[in-house]
C-alpha cells in the first residue's frame, strides 16, 4: 500500500528508493507533478511568426505549441479529436491548419475542427464541430521568451511558480538582444527515472570529481575549486535550485571545447542592463548547472538547455538545445551546435557519464531488500542559510541543499489534492530547509 508521506523524509534529507521505479508513484506523479506545474514546452524563438508551431510533450500527453495570428501561443493536445490518432507528425513547421492523417479532419491554428471529409452527405447536420476543437492547455504563459504551459487553471501564475529563482534566471536570459535555443534538438532515449538527471543538474557538482574525474584528470582541473567560497548552491519554494561555480566560464572552457571558448568571448559584464548587481554580473560569466521543477535543466557556460520526457517510471525521451545569445553571428552559434552536442548531446563525453549513473539507479533499486533502504541527500545540512544578497535558501556550491528542497516540493506536490493545499503545505518551506 503506497503512502505517499512516507516516500520523503526532509527532515532527515532521505528519499524511498521506490521513487525511481514504481509504477504507483509514477501514475500519481503524473497527475500531481506535472498535471499540477508548469512544463517547460518551448522557446518563442521556435516560433518566430504567426502560424509556426513545434511539437512537444507534457509528460506523456503529446502536444502542439501553435503561434496564433494575434502573436500569441497557445498549446493543444495534439490527438484528432475523430479516432485519437496523433494529429502533427513533424516536431516543427509552419501551417495555418493541419488536416488528420487518418480520415483528413481538419483543425485551424486556433484548434477549431473546421473541415470534415464528405460531412454533409456522412453525418447531415448531426456533427456539432464547435464541440470538437482540439483540447486546449488551459495555461499558457512566457518569461523571458521560455514558454511554459500548465494543465491546471488553479496553477498560480508562471512568474510566481519561478519564484526566487527569476533573479537568477535573468542574470542568463535577460542578456544584450536576448536568448534563443538552437535545433533542431538532438534526440535520445534512456532507462532511467526522469527525476534523476533532474536532480542531478539541480545542484549535484559532488559527483564531477568521480563520474567525470577522467575528463577533469585530462584538462588538469584543481581540486581546490569545490571548496568553500568556490561557488553558491540556492534552491527555491517550487524545487527550482541550481548551483553556480564563480569561476570564469573560459578558465574552462578553453580545455573542454576550444569553439566554446571563442563563442563565449561575446558575454562581458559591462553589457548588462545598469540595475543588475555586481553579484549578478560576477554570475554572468560563471558556470552553472541548474533544473526547473519538475523536469527541465540548463547548464550555462556549457550553454546546454534540456527537458527530461519521461516514458513510464523507468525511461525518458531526453531532448537537447543549445542555448544561444541571440547576437552571436551564425558561424557562432554553429559552433556553440556543435559544442553542446559534443558535450552534452546524445554520444555526448560528459552525457555518457552521467546516463550510466542514471541508468545504474533504476532497476537496482527494485530489490525487494534493496528497496527496504532510503537513499541519502544529507549533505550541509545545517549549513542552509538565507543571504540578502542572493534570493532563495542558499548554501555553499557542493551541497545536497537543492536536491533536498527538490524532494520537498516534490513530496508536497504527491501529498496535495489541489493548489489550495499544495501552497498551504509548502508555506514553511524556509524553514524546513534551514
Ligand atoms: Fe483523425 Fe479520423 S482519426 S480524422
Ligand atoms: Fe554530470
């Protein structure tokens, strides 16, 4: 018998190890987790104008984010409302309707079902086709050119979701001329839980000495970097966290990818609008590792933009971007593309790495011994603070504070039936983690 409140220990900072595997836990987190939060589903530089759309997923609901003629976005479930059959086939493209197909229904942009194959001399007047318009994500909202999409009308709104974790998203999105992610993404398929590479771009700089020490060996990288002072872990109400290492981005840089390097010459300080700190400037240039709740991660400096889909409790879809300022030249931006794929794309050096922890953390754990233990998240705890200077419950760079707030929104999310009580249940967040 599953109880949920038995699944997160906050207190103690340890987790069941059903939680990468049960198909309980997997079904409720389908509709607690991401029917509750926001998605990550696009960026507004996908679809530039009026009538572009490109195909994603909320969790295993396939989706369709569509430009409309007013400039704004709406997203539908992207299923032809006669039979069920997956309505757009391509992940990208331009159309101002798309016909089923299957029988050849036919929907506008705006998801109204307009044509009907032979529908006078087959149905009369019996078909309502105002009925049978494609079915809408009730919430759609953009920060910073990120579009998110929510299934829940009582969702607090997206800015409120990032919560404390918007004064560090601006520090990289907010930049000269704006961001843009690069496609088409690359593409892969894991046996894995979609919260372990979660939780490990939300603050796990603890496993680079080991799982990619090889690589750290190869490019001489101090051990002296992780220690106190070397960077900041924040973790957020919602889960968001990220840790941020304060070194220069090409102190690396030049060893891991030479066209990174180059590429990343164009951000300097002094270009950011005057009402930045001298803390969100020093972070400008820093490298950074970092998720959205539930499943979206980011690495600045590697200038890696992720979403983890997952398929069942023990496998994701893993969709990969580059992120770009928008005024790099093209020749710049084809050499980021590479460099992120190189890295971090599906034969990624660093991405290899890392799946095979994910992987190794799965079906492991299903020992019925095995699954009798709890997984451990302890580190610094006792450390948490809050800092004026940097919002959100912050602690040193080599932490476990972020994967700890994580499981707590993630707990509260399992154990709510609504946003009423999820905003009730995670009003002492704070202090919970400090
Ligand atoms: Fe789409 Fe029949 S299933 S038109
Ligand atoms: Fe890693």
């Amino acid at each position: 018998m599953l109880d949920v409140n038995e699944l997160i220990d906050v207190e103690a900072g340890t987790q069941s190890r059903r939680i990468f595997w049960d198909k309980e836990i997997y079904e409720l987190e389908l509709e607690r987790v991401f029917g509750r939060c926001w998605l990550f589903l696009a960026h507004e530089s996908q679809i530039p104008n009026p009538n572009d759309y490109v195909t994603t997923r909320m969790a295993e609901d396939d989706v369709l984010v569509w430009r409309q003629a007013d400039g704004s976005t709406k997203a539908f479930l992207n299923q032809c409302l006669h039979r069920g059959t997956k309505l757009c086939m391509a992940e990208a493209g331009s159309a101002n309707a798309l016909s089923c197909i299957y029988h050849g229904w036919q929907y506008d942009a705006a998801g109204n079902l307009k044509t009907v194959p032979l529908e006078n001399m087959l149905y009369g007047d019996s078909l309502d086709k105002s009925k049978l318009g494609l079915r809408e994500v009730p919430r759609v909202e953009s920060y910073r050119g990120f579009v998110f999409g929510c299934m829940d009308p009582d969702a607090p709104s997206l800015e409120e979701f990032l919560g404390d974790d918007k004064w560090y998203m601006d520090i990289w999105s907010d930049v000269p001329g704006g961001v843009e992610l690069l496609g088409p993404p690359g593409r892969s398929i894991i046996r894995t839980n979609w919260k372990l590479p979660t939780e490990g771009f939300v603050g796990d700089v603890y496993h680079l000495g080991m799982t990619h020490g090889s690589i750290l060996k190869a490019i001489a990288r101090p051990a002296a970097d992780f220690g106190p002072g070397a960077g900041l872990q924040s973790t957020s109400r919602y889960g968001h966290g990220h840790a941020i290492q304060f070194m220069h981005q090409n102190s690396l840089l030049h060893s891991v990818s030479p066209e990174l390097a180059e590429v990343h010459q164009v951000r300097k300080p002094e270009d950011l609008p005057e009402d930045r700190t001298d803390d969100q400037r020093k972070l400008y240039t820093s490298f950074w590792d970092g998720s959205f709740f539930p499943n979206c991660s980011y690495l600045i400096g590697l200038n890696v933009f992720k979403v983890w889909h997952p398929i069942g409790p023990d496998k994701i879809e893993i969709v990969t971007w580059a992120l770009a300022d928008k005024r790099m030249s093209d020749e710049e931006k084809r050499r980021l593309t590479v460099a992120v794929h190189r890295t971090f794309g599906t034969a990624g050096t660093l991405e290899g790495d890392d799946m095979d922890n994910f992987e190794f953390c799965v079906r492991p754990n299903k020992g019925y011994f095995t699954r009798q233990g709890k997984l451990n998240a302890q580190m610094g705890k006792g450390n948490a603070r809050l800092d004026p200077k940097f919002p959100g419950v912050v602690d040193e760079m080599v932490s476990e504070l972020s994967i700890r707030g994580y499981y707590r929104f993630y707990a509260d999310c399992l154990a709510s039936e609504n946003w009423e009580e999820l905003q009730k249940r995670s009003e002492k967040w704070k202090e919970q983690l400090l």
